[in-house]
C-alpha cells in the first residue's frame, strides 16, 4: 500500500485514537495517537502492515513525556514505508503499556526509555536496567529537559 | 545447579567492554544474558547542546569503523527535518563513501573473525588488502578514519575528476583477493568445521527481534535498507541483495563475503557515472519540524531521528546502531553451543558498542552472585 492508503486505512483501524497525521515525504510518514491504542498500533504493525520496530525514542517534552515508536512497514514496489507514531503522557502518569510481547524486539527500546526520561513501560517482562549504571542513583533521569 | 561463567568487562572477541553470563551445563550453554550498561557516553544529551553543525563532528566519532555512516544519517534525518534538498554529486559523494567504508568493515569483521578462529595467517592477509581501502578513503577525503566529508545540505570536499581511473583501477585489483578469501572460508576444511552449524540464529527468531544487517540476511530475513528506504544515489545504481537461509556463522560470512562484490560493483558505477554539479545545498532558515534518516551501515540498519524547534540546536536526537538490536540476538545464539563458540559467536554478529556492567563474582558453592560496584571493587582492593 501506499502512504495514503496508509493514511486511510489508519483512519479506519484506530478511529478517534487516531488524533494528527501527515505524509512529510515519500515513505515517511508521522502520525500522533492516543497513547491506550499503542498496544492496537503494535498488532497492526505485526499483523497487517508486515512491519517491525527499528528503535523508540523518549522525549521529555514539559508537561508531557512523550515516547516515539519508529517503524518500518512494507509500502508499494518492495520497498519500505517508515512509520513513526508518537505518544504521549502526562508527566505525572509517566505510564504506557507495553508492546513487547507483541514485538520481542521493543524490549530494550523500552528499557531504555525507562532509564533515559522515566517513563513507566507497564507490563514489560524484564524491566531491569538498560545503559544506565547499577550504582547510578534512583529517580534520576539523564534525558529529562524541563 | 548449572555452571555460571561472567564473561568480561574485557571481551575475548572484541577489545570492547561488555559483561555476558553463561550458564553452563558440562560445556554446552543453556542460558546467556547480556549486561550492556558499562559505559554509557551520553552523546544524545550532549548533541542537545550543540548546533546543528557541531553535532556533526560529535556524531562522526560515535564509532570509528562507520565515521561515514552516523554523520550522513544525522545528516539526512536534518535535512529531511529542515525541508534541504541534497545536490545530486553530494548523493553520489556520499554512496561512495559508504560503501568503500562498507569494503573496509567487511574486510575488518573477516580479520577478526580469523582471528577469533586461531587463523591469524588470514587476520593479517585481510588486513594487508583493508589497508588499501583505508588509502582509497585517504585520497577522497584526507582521512584515514573520522572523514569529515558531511555538513547538513551536502559534502564538504569533492572527487577531483583525475583521481577516479586511479579508485577504479584500485577496486579492479580487489576482486581476485575477494575470490581468494571467498574460497578459503569456504572450502578450507578446518573452517567449515568451526563455522558450520553453529552459532545458529533461525528466521522466526530473527523475525522477532527485528534484527537487522548481515546477521539477517544470513538468517534468511531479507531486509535491506539500501533496496528498501533508497537514500543518497542508491536509487540509481544496481545492486543484488544475498540472503541465505542456514543461519549460522558460516552464512554470516558468506553474506558479508558476496556483499564485498556487491560494494565493489556499486562503486564503479557510480564513480562512472557521477554527475556535474554543486555539493552543498543552500540553507536560508531553520523551520519546526522532525526528519528519520534510515542508512544500511556494514552491520546493519542505523536509525537517525531529528526533532528541530526552530533554533541552531536539535531539541531531541535519536541514535540506533545496529548492533542495538544484533547483540539480544546472541542470546538465541549461544545456547545450545559449547563454550569454545563463544568468541566466534559473538565476534559473527560483527558487534561494535561501548558499554558493559561492573565485576560479577559468583560463588559456585553458596550458588550466589552478586555485582560490585566501582566503589566496593576500591575499597576492597584498592
């Protein structure tokens, strides 16, 4: 499928969890949702889209934090078409479920999200320590801005 | 109780620090867990405090074998964020960059794979014919490692038009050396004993830790970003992807083996037909927005994102490097296989990374294990 068949049958599968979207180029394509359809958007990717997670990044963006999952999908003419579905939290509910067990490739995307801006990855199988030392103190986190 | 082996800090495959544990019943591994949080460098926090440019050069030193790859993708993830078109000689640049650092990696990774074998005749003969390509680099950009060929919008040096009879006559002597190595990792008996069959990584487990590179495409995982998220000029030259199914470390090689023709082959074509032109695009303003550059490094796929809020500095980058998601595949890997395996294994994967734990002592008789800290390791021994 294409970037705007994409876009529909998103429109279609997520409903109102699906809450901004725009097509920046060809085979990139940014969209925002409700971060309790994370698990639905996981499903689809393994399912439908015949995708896998290339890395997550977590942001820490003032009031909110925000996690974005970047993956690669199949698109049209054997290529790729790159996914990137942003989610979002309020910082003082720093909890998003995980997809690990969805994807077994999100586990250290996750664990590192939660050592680099605390987010809270519910449900994550092994939610030790990623990069961040075992003798580097509790609560603090390395990539929080504000 | 099994038998629990920590292995590192030092590695016995690469000199880089990372801590693994295998559990051992007699010599055959049942368990291994990896440990990546040594060193931590921080370099993600550190580019929020530098502009655009600057970032260049801290990302450039994320790994000195791939000094190409990281500043092209931090590179074409700003672009795409900043709405910069790349001129057509910069995308040409920067593919043959790429790929004569691809040549050198492969060429390297074979190196110490020999090496790890006890085969150190050809750790030095592939070392040798690396130092050719490590020359060709030298006469393009000036540099042996660290390049410095990317700025935001394009490349900073160009290829004289004299010097490019001389890198195809050059890559033209490197096809019979890859045929020779080609056939000894192949045919030498002694080799195929220790590669085939071991270190096996099947498709479905590939599949779910979305592996990436050499690693999966000798797993029978076709993923290729060069094929699949064209960037630079790879559009316009043509390439075959190998992918071959066994999975094990022999495959490894072979993918890595038949790429090296692959490289040679996109070379010539685009230093044939490299066009006239400009190598930097004009930059007038730094608009909002966010851009992913996608790039096939020599071990796999690296992942920039750039996030711009309209001033000189990045307000959040993101760095994946492959073996991020190439070293949880050793786990599947190891187990099953004798300890012997476990320098070769590991040294298959190709990893590159600079992190590991602390000391681990275990106590086989209390079946206890605890980590020690820097500190507890000085003042007990210091």
């Amino acid at each position: 499928m294409d970037e705007n068949q994409l876009i529909e049958d998103l429109e279609e599968e997520l409903g109102r969890a699906l809450l901004e979207h725009y097509i920046q180029r060809k085979r990139r394509v940014f969209i925002r949702i409700n971060k309790d359809a994370n698990r639905k958007m996981a499903r689809l990717i393994k399912e439908k889209y015949n995708g896998f997670i290339c890395v997550m990044t977590s942001v820490d963006a003032g009031d909110d934090l925000e996690l974005v999952y970047h993956f690669a999908i199949e698109g049209e003419e054997g290529r790729q078409i790159n996914l990137n579905v942003t989610v979002s939290t309020p910082k003082n509910i720093p909890e998003i479920k995980t997809i690990t067990d969805i994807i077994p490739g999100s586990a250290y995307p996750e664990r590192e999200a939660q050592d680099m801006v605390g987010l809270k990855i519910i449900g994550l199988p092994d939610p030790s320590r990623l990069f961040l030392a075992d003798d580097w103190p509790e609560g603090v986190y390395p990539m929080r801005k504000y | 109780m099994a038998l629990k082996i920590p292995i590192g800090p030092q590695h016995p495959a690469l000199k880089e620090p990372t801590n693994f544990s295998v559990e051992l019943d007699g010599e055959e591994i049942v368990d291994a867990y990896v440990k990546p949080n040594y060193n931590h460098r921080g370099m993600e926090r550190l580019a929020e405090e530098k502009t655009y440019p600057q970032v260049l050069v801290l990302y450039e030193r994320i790994c000195g074998i791939c000094s190409q790859i990281h500043p092209q993708c931090f590179a074409q993830a700003t672009e795409d964020a900043l709405g910069i078109e790349v001129p057509e000689r910069a995308n040409y640049i920067r593919t043959i960059m790429c790929e004569l650092e691809r040549v050198h990696s492969h060429l390297l990774w074979a190196g110490v794979g020999a090496h790890e074998l006890g085969f150190d005749t050809g750790l030095m003969y592939l070392w040798r014919d690396r130092e050719a390509v490590m020359d060709i680099l030298e006469m393009i950009s000036g540099n042996r490692v660290n390049y410095k060929m990317n700025t935001i919008g394009g490349v900073r040096r160009d290829i004289d038009e004299r010097k490019i009879p001389m890198l195809l006559e050059a890559l033209d002597a490197y096809v019979p050396q890859v045929d020779l190595y080609a056939n000894a990792f192949t045919k030498d008996p002694t080799l195929r004993a220790r590669l085939e069959g071991s270190g096996i990584l099947t498709r479905k487990e590939a599949d779910e830790l979305c592996v990436a590179g050499p690693t999966a495409r000798a797993s029978g995982r076709d993923v290729e970003v060069r094929r699949d998220d064209p960037y630079a000029a790879y559009e316009e030259v043509d390439f075959e992807v190998p992918v071959v199914d066994d999975g094990d470390i022999m495959a490894r090689a072979v993918v890595r083996l038949l790429e090296l023709y692959q490289s040679i082959n996109i070379l010539k074509q685009a230093l044939k037909n490299i066009p006239e032109g400009p190598i930097q695009a004009d930059i007038d303003e730094i608009p909002e927005g966010e851009g992913v550059g996608r790039i096939e490094a020599p071990r796999g796929e690296v992942i920039h994102y750039v996030r711009s809020d309209g001033s000189w500095y990045p307000e959040r980058t993101k760095v994946r490097a492959p073996s991020y998601v190439n070293i949880p595949a050793l786990i599947p890997m190891l187990i099953g296989d004798t300890v012997a395996e476990i320098p070769i294994t590991v040294a298959s994967i190709d990893p590159c990374w600079s992190c590991t734990a602390r000391v681990a002592i275990v106590d086989t008789n209390k079946k206890t294990e605890k980590i020690m800290t820097f500190e507890e390791i000085r003042s007990h021994y210091g």
